[in-house]
C-alpha cells in the first residue's frame, strides 16, 4: 500500500511530467528525421533498405522498453517513483547529447551505425520507466473525480514533446538548406533534447516522494510477481493500448515519411501539417481527461474505437489526396479517434493494477505493447505497402488493432473496481 507526504500540486504535475516532453520529443525527432538518418548511418544505394535501417533502429529503441520495465518497476515500487523518474530523465537526455556528437557512417565506418544502435537502447530502456513512473506518481496522489484528468497531464505533456518533436526539424529545415540539415543540421534538435533533460531534472528535484508501506512480498522482485501472479491484467493492458500505439505510428511516424517522399509534397509541408495536428491533439487531451472523469473510462474509449473504425479507411484516403487541404483533415481525423487512448491509458492502467505492484505491472503492460506493436509500426506498414502495392495496407492493420481492444474496453468498469487507488483515503472510482 501507499500513500503521500503531502497534496498534489500544480508545481508537482510539471515536475513529474515533464519527462513525457523530453521522451516524445526525442522519438518524434528520430522518426522525422530517420530519412536524412538512414542516408547518414545506414548509406545504400536501395533508399528503401536505408530507410527500413533507420526505421530498424526505431524499433530496437521500443524493444528495448521491456527491459527498462525490469529495472524501473523494480526501481519504482522498492525504491520510489522519484528516484525513478530522476535516473530515467538523466539518461535519456545523456542519450541525445550523445547522438548529437555521434560521428556518422561517412568518419568511422559500420562503427556510426552500431554506436546509434546501442544509444537507442540505452535510452529505450530508461524511457521505460518515464511514463509509467510519472503516471503512477500523479494518479496515486489524485483525488477521487480528477484521476483521469490529473493522468491526462501527462500525456498532455507528451503530445507536446510531439509537437516540439515535429516544430524544430520543421524550423530547421526551413531556415537552413538540404545541404545543411545533412551536414550538421540534424545534431541540432538532438542537443536541444540534451537540454530539456537537464531542466526536466532540476524541476523534479522538489517532488515529493511516494512512499510505500512494507509488505511480506518485499524480498520478492516485484517484476516476476507481476509476470507471476498478474500476466492475464497485463496482457489485457497490451491489448487496450494496442490501437493507440498502431495509429500514432502509422499517422506521425510512417505517413510523414512517406508523405515527404511523394514527388511536389516537401518534408517541410509534411512537418507542418503534423505539428498542427499534434497540437490539436495535446488540447484535446484535457477534454477526455474531463470526459472520463464526468462519464467513465469505458464510453470514452469506446467512443474512440468507434469512431476509429468508421474514419479510418476515408481518412487515410484524404492523407493520400494531392493537395494540403485534404491531407491535414485526414490525418486530424485519426488524430481525434487516437487521443482518447493516449489521454486515459496512464490513468486506466494505474487504476487497474495492484498497489504494491503497481509501477510493475504498468510497466510492463505499457512498454511491451510499445516495443511489439508501436516501434515495429512503420517496418510492419512499410513492408506491407512494398508487399502487397496496396496503399491501404496500413488501414487494415488500425483496424485490426482497433477491434482487438474492443473486448478489453468492455470490461474496464470491472477491472478498475477490483483494485483500490490509494491516497491517503479508501476510495473507489468511476470506470
């Protein structure tokens, strides 16, 4: 059981999300620049080989995230959030620092592309235990009736990593040449990533722990009792995210590449019509958080799916019109179905999982499903577009996501009543 040494504050939220801003930022970065990345890394005279390398190493950074859940839910849940949070920022930003002064494939040979691989997985494992840790923090400290908007603030914060993810290579790239960006461009959005790290540090500084109670399992690593005594929760947590991490994917990641390589639609107007988008999302974020705590979890999520499932095959139909006008509605379309699942997911697999477990058990539901079905999305939409020459493809993957979580948004009501969110009351929460 746990419980806090004092209120949350609005200072406390910051602090303890915006970590989720340095993560988000740093992925979205990668993704939009893995182009420019796979001509410098992973040099070949078949683009799309290149491109598929880079994507690669995407994915690694995500497959990696099952490991951090090991370290940092033990680090969590026997240790503190806090200090979780802490050594997961700082690694993160030494990651970016690290990239950004990473000789390429051109000065040190095979050595470049091996040493960008290793860095992703450093850094995929200390991302695994950002967002579950400061979910965990925030939900457990919330009141009753505001824990589904105190969690949305973190991913409120991470949708505006996206946005800065998307806004500076966009920045850059229109203020300096092709020429330029592939020189040394490029290293800039990664240092800035460094620096957010750092002040991200500094404000976590003032959290106030969360401190857990003893309990007779302590000598047991909390991670192989999660995977012991709680595997069926956790697998129904992949399920519930699998959507959410497939069309962020496919829509921010997958799309804006292709998009860019599409003869007379530049990277730059490809960056742009995401970045509107993206903050469109980080604002609708908060109006779910609203709605689930006004309504429940289950017809929030359900109404996401639903709508997911009529929009996405016209969506993605506008995303692949010629003209802006059409691209930037289609991919606003997927982007509104998607954000109830970033804005309630933290909330909801807090809610679900046992106390004395519980950095764990999210951990490991949310980062498994991140390394199998989010880091792979481009690879698995990429290959399947190649495969097939169906330009749909992608859609029927969403789609197939979407029904897969239907069954487990169904039985949220029963699946967060059966566990207690402790801070400081008894109390019990609507699902």
């Amino acid at each position: 059981m746990t419980e806090t040494k004092s209120k949350l504050t609005p200072k406390a939220i910051v602090a303890a999300s915006s970590g989720n801003v340095l993560e988000w930022y740093d992925f979205t970065v990668y993704g939009f620049l893995a182009p420019t990345l796979a001509t410098l890394f992973f040099p070949s005279e078949d683009k799309l080989a290149s491109l598929l390398s880079a994507f690669a190493v995407l994915a690694v950074g995500y497959a990696a995230r099952p490991i951090g859940s090991v370290i940092f839910g033990h680090i969590g849940d026997r240790i503190g959030r806090k200090t979780a949070l802490m050594i997961s920022v700082l690694l993160m930003g030494g990651g970016s620092f690290a990239i950004a002064a990473l000789p390429t494939y051109e000065e040190i040979g095979i050595a470049a592309a091996l040493l960008l691989v290793a860095i992703r997985v450093v850094q995929g494992i200390s991302v695994a235990g950002e967002y579950t840790a400061s979910g965990v923090l925030l939900v457990e400290q919330a009141r009753e009736g505001r824990r589904a908007m105190t969690g949305a603030w973190v991913a409120f914060a991470m949708m505006w990593g996206c946005v800065l993810g998307s806004a500076v290579p966009a920045g850059f790239s229109t203020v300096l040449s092709t020429e330029q960006m592939a020189e040394w461009g490029w290293r800039l959005p990664f240092a800035i990533g460094g620096l957010v790290a750092i002040f991200s540090a500094i404000l976590r500084l003032s959290l106030t722990e969360t401190v857990r109670a003893e309990n007779p399992d302590d000598r047991t690593s909390p991670v192989l009792q999660s995977l012991r005594n709680h595997k069926g929760l956790i697998g129904q947590m992949v399920l519930l995210l699998i959507p959410t991490a497939v069309i962020y994917f496919v829509i921010y990641v997958y799309a804006v590449s292709y998009l860019g390589s599409e003869t007379g639609f530049s990277s730059s107007k490809a960056l742009d019509i995401t970045t509107i988008n993206l903050i469109v999302m980080a604002l609708f974020v908060p109006v779910c958080g609203m709605a689930a705590d006004r309504f429940g979890f289950r017809p929030v999520f359900l109404a996401g799916a639903i709508v997911t499932l009529l929009a996405a095959a016209p969506c993605w139909w506008l995303m692949h019109r010629p003209d802006t006008i059409s691209v930037f509605a289609g991919q606003l379309g997927l982007t509104l179905s998607s954000t109830a699942g970033w804005a309630l997911s933290v909330s909801a697999l807090t809610m679900m999982a046992p106390q004395h477990l519980r950095c764990s058990v999210v951990a490991l539901g949310y980062n498994i499903c991140m390394a199998v079905f989010g880091g792979t999305t481009p690879i698995v939409a990429t290959y399947l577009v190649n495969r097939t020459g169906d330009d749909f493809a992608p859609v029927y993957y969403i789609i197939i996501a979407t029904l897969v979580s239907i069954p487990v948004i169904w039985r949220l009501p029963k699946l967060i009543s059966s566990v207690e969110v402790y801070n400081g009351d008894e109390t019990s929460s609507r699902a």
